[in-house]
C-alpha cells in the first residue's frame, strides 16, 4: 500500500492515558569518552526535542518525562574528524516508557542490543523481521548500480530489477500488515501501521485497523496525531466535496478553490526543489493544453519554501505552468497541504464542476485518460 476520528466515544476514556510518562535510557557503547556524544531525539506537538550527554567508559543515560509513550532516536556523534556517517544503520529506534531501556554494543550503535520497555521490545522485533528484507533492497540496489550503461538500456534486465523491487515492496506491506494486526496493544503496532499506510492512506482500509487498536495506542502523542490525519484524509476521500480554501497567486491576489465551481479542476500540489514534481509537470502541461478549452483548468498550490518567491516564479516559468497558481510558501506547513493531509509530492486531487472528488494521483498519461473519460 506504501509506495507508495477517532470515534466520539474514545473521548470518554479515563484521563490517566493522558499522564506524564517517566522514562530512563541507558547505554554502554565500547568505551568511548568525550568527545563522542550521544543523542536523544524526539518530537512532543510537532516540535523537535533534543537532550544529549558525552560518554564516559562507553556509558551514556537520559531521563526526563513526556506526554504519553513517545517515539525516539538514540545516536552517537564520534567527534571532530571521526569519518563515520551518522545514518539510520547507526542509530537506534526506541520508545519512551515507563522503565528502563538499555542499550549496548562492544563497538557501535550498528550492533547495539536494545532491552527493556513492552513497547520498545516490539519495535525491536518488528525491525527484525524487516532487516532481511532491508538486505534484499540494498543488494538488488548494488545489482543496479554495479550494472553497465548497456544493460540499464536492456529491458529485460530492467523488468528483472523492477520485478525484484515490486516483490520487496510488496513483502514489506504483507509483514507490517501482519504486525498491525497482531499487535494492536503496542506502539510498534501503530507504526507498523503507518508504514503499510504509507505517504497517502487510503481511508477505508487503514481507519479500521487503526479503530482496532487498544486505547493506550490510539491515545499516545502519535496515536492522537495520526488519527487526526485519518480525519483529513477521510474528508479528501474519492466521493467528498473537496474542502475550500484561498491562497494568493504570484502577484498577492487571493484565490479561493470555490471559484472554479462549475468547471472540472486539477488540484495539483508540487513545488520548485521537487524533483519528481518537475519531471511530472509535462504530462500536466500536456493535459492542460489539450483540455482547457473543454471546462477544464488547473489550480497549482506549491509547497515552495519561505523567502523562496524568486524559485517558485522560476520553475513556473520554465517549466511553462500557465494556469493559476497560489501559495503561502510555508513548505510542508502550507495551509491547503495541511488540510488535503497531503504528506508527499507530486499529489493531485481532480474534482467535478460540483466540486465532488472525482480521482486522485493521477500520473502521465493516466490523467489526460481519466479527462478523456469524463468530459464526452
């Protein structure tokens, strides 16, 4: 599914999901001292926190509380010319939860061993699981790129690689389906959902399994925020008056979506740094050419960043857009973005003169068939 509202009465439960939640992390890490330092990163509303300690004989520890059982990252910096980059491989992925978390390893964060906490524990299983697969992708990715120019060229060889990775994908889905549903009263559950979920849920398969989840889950910090993302996505559903919203255009006049009632209309959310927006834009351009003069226009919301005017103007421009365009030019943060749940770029919406949602993520030569087949 990836690759690419909570219910009233949830309301009603007892206040004690929402206490502070005490933690503890240790580690002993070889044994190194100072100047290597370790990191814990998290997120309380939206907003980035960072605690972080030097080691001494190889041991680190944090402690402090949180709003509920939060999601974490626990890293190690080596120090001012150490040669070691600092990736998801050297890192480790924990909950913060009653108890202690202990993390150790004779040399890295590579091979740590992380113990303690229910939730936590999960989540280490849940990376297990997905490990061989995660060693499948990174072979088939050497397979690739050790590849020559003329086998790159060689469909059949491209249909092998293309094969292999459509399985690896499709064999991700089927364990963090299989996760979620089995381990509904954990935190690992949840983001075993979300990553069967993917960038763009679709809301009638994930808003069960998502209800199915015990009441401590769907009441964390990231409980709460992901239902309220089901919310949106549910109210930009196939079939649902898309939601109206007003944004200003290059030269600072506002521009409602309401106005376009009447015509069929391309929701098109993209952005200048975007690579994969820009290679889309000449099947959209195509489609709006062929189709502008039957009911049909394009409104263009960019997630563009801020004091990056001249940018956006630029790629307007050379990538010849010439249907409305608006934005706030507040990056992922843009309004209309936050309101359409829209988490990934290239995302379009295309709405009936109604205004009803009509399809979704149309790509190439998808979007001038669907135009094809609604407007006789």
């Amino acid at each position: 599914m990836k690759r690419f509202q909570m219910l009233p009465a949830v309301l009603l439960l007892p206040a004690l999901v929402h206490a502070q939640t005490k933690y503890t992390v240790k580690g002993k890490i070889g044994n190194y001292n100072e100047p290597v330092k370790s990191y814990l990163v998290y997120s309380v509303d939206g907003e980035q926190k960072r605690d972080s300690s030097f080691l001494k004989n190889g041991e680190f520890s944090f402690s402090g509380t949180v709003p509920g059982i939060t999601k974490a990252t626990v890293f190690l910096n080596y120090g001012p010319g150490v040669s070691r980059v600092i990736h998801q491989s050297e890192s480790v992925k924990i909950f913060l939860e009653p108890g202690t978390i202990n993390i150790k390893s004779a040399d890295s964060m590579k091979t740590a061993t992380v113990k303690g906490g229910i939730h936590t524990t999960d989540l280490q299983a849940l990376d297990a699981q997905m490990k061989p697969l995660g060693e499948r992708n990174k072979a088939l990715m050497a397979r690739y790129y050790g590849a020559t120019e003329d086998q790159k060229k060689d469909s059949a060889f491209m249909s092998v690689i293309m094969a292999e990775s459509k399985q690896i994908g499709e064999d991700e889905d089927a364990i963090m389906k299989k996760f979620a549903e089995s381990h509904t009263k954990s935190l690992a559950g949840l983001d075993a959902l979300k990553q069967f979920a993917g960038s763009v849920p679709d809301y009638n398969t994930i808003q069960p399994m998502f209800a199915k989840l015990a009441p401590v889950v769907q009441q964390s910090p990231d409980g709460k925020a992901y239902a309220e993302m089901l919310e949106k996505v549910k109210a930009v559903s196939l079939g649902a008056v898309a939601p109206d919203f007003t944004q200003n255009d290059p030269e600072g006049n506002p521009i409602a979506l309401s106005s376009f009632r009447g015509k069929y209309v391309l929701i098109d959310f993209w952005a200048s740094w975007c690579g994969p927006c820009r290679a889309e834009n000449p099947h959209v351009v195509k489609a709006y050419n062929e189709y502008k003069d039957k009911n049909f226009t394009i409104l263009g919301v960019s997630l563009d960043q801020p004091n990056a005017k001249d940018k956006w103007l630029k790629a307007i421009s050379d990538d010849g857009l010439t249907w409305p365009q608006v934005s706030d030019l507040a990056f992922w943060k843009n309004a209309a973005a936050q309101l359409y749940a829209v988490r990934s770029i290239p995302q379009n919406f295309l709405l009936d003169p109604q205004g009803k949602i009509i399809a979704k993520n149309l790509r190439g030569d998808a979007l001038t068939a669907k135009l094809a087949e609604v407007i006789k």
